[in-house]
C-alpha cells in the first residue's frame, strides 16, 4: 500500500511554492497526497511567521493532533518553513509530539529527515544559520535549496504557476521577521528561471508568476561581471512558447526603477499589474519601520509607474497601530490610500515579532481597540476607491483568464450546464461571468456590466477564446487530466501576501 502525505499550508505564496516542492520529492519517494489528516502517514505543517496570529493557528493545529499522535506514534509530525526556522527547538518543548522541524532553507532534506524519524524514533531539527552565526557566505548556503522538482496538483490552478527568482530579504525593515526566517537575498541564475519557466510552459502553464520577498530587487551578478535584473529576466523569458501571461510579486518602492516599468509596457505578456507596498503614509512611522523612503518618495514613484504604464493597476499593503503612530500619523496613510487609486489594498494590524528590530526597540503601544478601528476604517476608504476603480471599468472588454467556478458556484452544486466562473484580467482584476466548464483555462474576451468593490461581473463576448481558431472551440477546455484539475481548484488560494 502506498504511503500518504497530508500538508496544510499557511502564508503567503512562498510557502505555497514549498509545499509544492515538498510535495513532489515526496512523491518521487511513493508519497500519495491526501486531503484528511487521519489517513496520512506523515503530517505537515507549511508554516507562516509574518504574523502573531499565524502562528497561534499551527500551534492550536498542532495542539489538536497531541492525543491522536499518542494513539497513532509512527505517524511522523513535521512542522516546516519560517516558524520552524523561527522557533526551532522550543516548537519540540511546545509540542513534544512534533517530530520533525524543518526550517525554510532545508526543505530538500525532507525525504531523509522523515526516513530518520521512521528508523529512529526521534526528533530531527533541520535548520539554517542565524543570520549573526556566521559569515554572508557561511549563512546563504545554509539557506540554498533551489529544488527544481515541481508538482503540479499543488499549484493554484493546472495552468497558472509560481516561480521562485529569488530567496531572502535585505531590507531588515523593523517589524519584519522574513530577513531572519528566509535568509539573505539572493538570486537564483537566470538560466535556470528560463528552464524552469519552459518546463511549466510545456506542462501546460500559461501563466508564470514571479516570486520574491522584493522581487524587483532581483539581481543576478555573472563572474565576468555582467548583471542582469528583472527586466532583462521579463525580456529572457517573454517568449517562452505556450505562455501567455507573466507577473511579478512583490514589489519593494525603492527598486521600482525606470527600466522595469519600460519592460512592463513594452512586454505584452507581462501584466500591467505592480504590487508595491507602502506600508504607512507618514514620514514618522515609515522612518519607525526604517522603510528606507519618505511618503514624497512613493508618491513621486507612483506617479512615475502611471506615467510610464499608464494602464497599470497598483496594490499596496500597509500596516496599522504600528509603534508610535498616532491620529494624525494614521490620517496621513487615510490621505494616501484616498489619493493613491489602488486597485486594492491588504491592510494588517502591527503584530510584534520577538527578533525584529521593532520589538527590540519601540512598545507596542496603540492598543488593539484602535488597531481595529484603524484597521476597518482604512478598509472602509480603500474600498470606496475600489469601487470607484471598478465602477469606471463598466462597459469595457477585458481579456480573462478563467481560473475556475466562482467561489458562489463551488458552494452551491449546480449541476450540468452554465456555471458562475471566475478569472483574472491582465490588470489583476478579478471577473465573474457565467460560461461554461470547458472554459477554465481558457483566455475569454468578458464584457463587464456590473462592479462591487471585489469584484467586476461580465458576460462572456462573442468568440469565446483568444487566439485559438473559431473550429477548435468546441474542444474541451485543456489537455490537463480531470483529476488534476479538480485537486488543483481544491487550493486554489487568494493572491498576495508576499513580503515586499
Ligand atoms: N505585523 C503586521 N503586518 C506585517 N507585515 C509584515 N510584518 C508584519 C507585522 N509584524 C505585513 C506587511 C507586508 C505583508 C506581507 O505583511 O504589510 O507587506
Ligand atoms: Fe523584506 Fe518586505 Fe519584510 Fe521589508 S517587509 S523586511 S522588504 S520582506
């Protein structure tokens, strides 16, 4: 009988590209992925440190497994990525029952730690360097492990695919722990993005999506000197054949250089879509954060992106409550967020971090009462800009690249015949349509007729498909085997929360 694997995964998209590498080696070793906990041999955890309440959720999870280890020991429990990497040994004094923690730098040793736990019965910690024990080059090998094996049942969907270009963060803003958990910055080879990028594209992926923690610091230095940054990588693999889409996230404001927003415009593949975190709209806390750029920098920033790709749509996150801000500070990221015109906005209440800077040196000192208020009442502003985005879109034909159903339809089983489907535009913009299955995967032209602050609602144009003759579009939507398709809707996930 073959052996089964369970993985939850939290956080952003990082983590969910590790599970997929995770996944696939483990595979290779007769592993069989499953959706319930109870039928699997070996259990784990993708874990997320971004965040306190991330945290809180795995232990909680793991928490409950306590008493079902104890009647099932040679289970194997493994707790992986950037709270592994964080809390080592005290996740074994938390959860003795854990038998596995491996950090996000040591994933491709999986295999053999779970072999370990099989023969020995114990507990097997598998963690990178700090970033103070030892030197830049002692601390970023013990962070490598580019590990090209893919699975496709765990991307987000069959067609559409994340590409690690880079791994760490330099940035060391002060309340955020991924310089630490992820290491330092560094750049894979573009040579082996391409590849990469060719084998997803012959597999069946049509759209390509970039990742790094500041991913438009992607930098790749040759021996013989020459650099290549992410433009020169958009333009390397623009015309991969088979794919149609290309995006990067996330964003760091400082590296949003002219030569980036020039590829952007000039790559048809490449979508108009630019995640750029501002993180505050005040002087203060920005300098608090050491953001490395004032609100007038950002400003002049987007002002550029616009001007350069003027069909551009922009994102940002920003953090409330942080340390020290007050009203009036918090008004100056209102008056942004009122004048920016983001698409959309993530918005998170400041969590602590043992480790950060920010911990280290300032309290913790707007209470959660008001954290919250902040938190919905930017929201509230945010949305109405939305909408206002959304609403100016009525009347237009977008081009779709339909994902799945529409998260309505998976609720409501509606049996054969047209379904609520849902896609994104090249702008990120998310469409629901009714159309029917064999659309999914499928570029489609939807004329929108209707907009809430989430979401735009169209019906599907005349000619269905673009770029595929009017005789093929009765065929069935994709080459991609049903089974696939119906794991890959099951994570399918919201986009983004990466770094930046
Ligand atoms: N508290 C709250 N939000 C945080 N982020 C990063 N660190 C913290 C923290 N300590 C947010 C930032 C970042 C996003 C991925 O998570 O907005 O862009
Ligand atoms: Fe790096 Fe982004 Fe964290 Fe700043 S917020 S340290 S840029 S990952």
């Amino acid at each position: 009988m073959s052996k089964k694997l369970y993985i939850e995964t939290v956080g952003c998209q990082m983590n969910v590209l590790d599970s997929e590498l995770v996944v696939g080696s483990l595979r290779r070793q007769g592993y069989q992925l499953t959706h319930e906990a109870t039928e699997a041999d070996v259990i784990l955890f993708n874990t997320c440190s971004v965040r306190q309440h991330a945290e809180d959720k795995i232990y909680s999870a793991l928490g409950r497994l306590r008493a079902y280890k104890r009647r099932h020991p040679n289970k194997v429990v493994g707790v992986l990525g950037c709270m592994a990497q964080k809390d080592q040994d005290l996740i074994l004094r938390r959860a003795p029952h854990v038998d596995i923690v491996c950090g996000t730098g040591q994933l491709a040793r999986l295999p053999e730690l779970i072999a370990e736990v099989q023969e020995t019965h114990t507990p097997q910690l598998a963690l990178s360097l700090d970033r103070k024990e030892g030197s830049r080059l002692e601390v970023e090998h013990s962070f490598e492990s580019y590990d090209p094996l893919r699975d496709p049942s765990m991307r987000p969907s069959p067609f559409q695919a994340y590409v690690r270009i880079m791994i760490g963060c330099d940035k060391f803003c002060t309340y955020c722990i991924v310089p630490s958990v992820r290491g330092p910055e560094q750049s894979r080879p573009p040579e082996h993005i391409a590849a990469e990028v060719r084998q997803l594209a012959d597999e069946g992926c049509k759209e390509v999506i970039l990742l790094g923690q500041t991913v438009n610091s992607y930098e790749f230095k040759y021996a013989d000197g020459r650099r290549e940054r992410l433009s020169d990588l958009l333009l390397r693999i623009h015309d991969t054949p088979g794919v149609e889409r290309i995006k990067f996230i996330t964003n760091f404001p400082r590296d949003m250089s002219d030569d980036l927003l020039d590829a952007v415009r000039a790559l048809p593949k490449v979508c108009e879509y630019l995640h750029v975190p501002a993180q505050s709209g005040c002087n203060d806390v920005l300098k608090r954060m050491k953001r490395l750029y004032t609100v007038e920098f950002y400003r002049d920033m987007l002002q550029r992106c616009r001007e350069r790709v003027p069909d551009a749509a922009i994102s940002s996150d920003f953090i409330v409550g942080f340390c020290g801000e007050t009203e009036a500070s918090f008004q100056r990221t209102c008056d942004l967020v009122r004048e920016a015109d983001f698409k959309n906005s993530f918005i998170f209440k400041y969590s602590p971090r043992p480790g950060t800077k920010a911990d280290e040196l300032f309290a913790d000192d707007v209470p959660e009462e008001i954290k919250k208020r902040r938190n919905n009442d930017l929201l509230a502003i945010q949305n109405r800009v939305s909408l206002a985005d959304h609403r100016r879109r009525i009347g237009q034909t977008v081009e779709v690249l339909v994902e799945g159903p529409s998260k309505t339809s998976l609720k409501h089983e509606t049996g054969p015949g047209p379904k609520q489907l849902t896609g994104r535009t090249m702008t990120d913009h998310i469409v629901v349509f009714e159309g029917n299955e064999r659309l999914i995967g499928q570029t489609v032209q939807v004329r929108i007729e209707e907009a809430t602050a989430f979401t735009l609602f169209g019906t599907v144009a005349t000619g269905e498909r673009i770029g595929v003759e009017a005789e093929r579009l009765s065929e069935p939507a994709t080459s991609i085997p049903e089974t696939l398709l119906q794991e890959a809707l099951k994570n399918r996930l919201e986009l983004p929360l990466l770094g930046g």
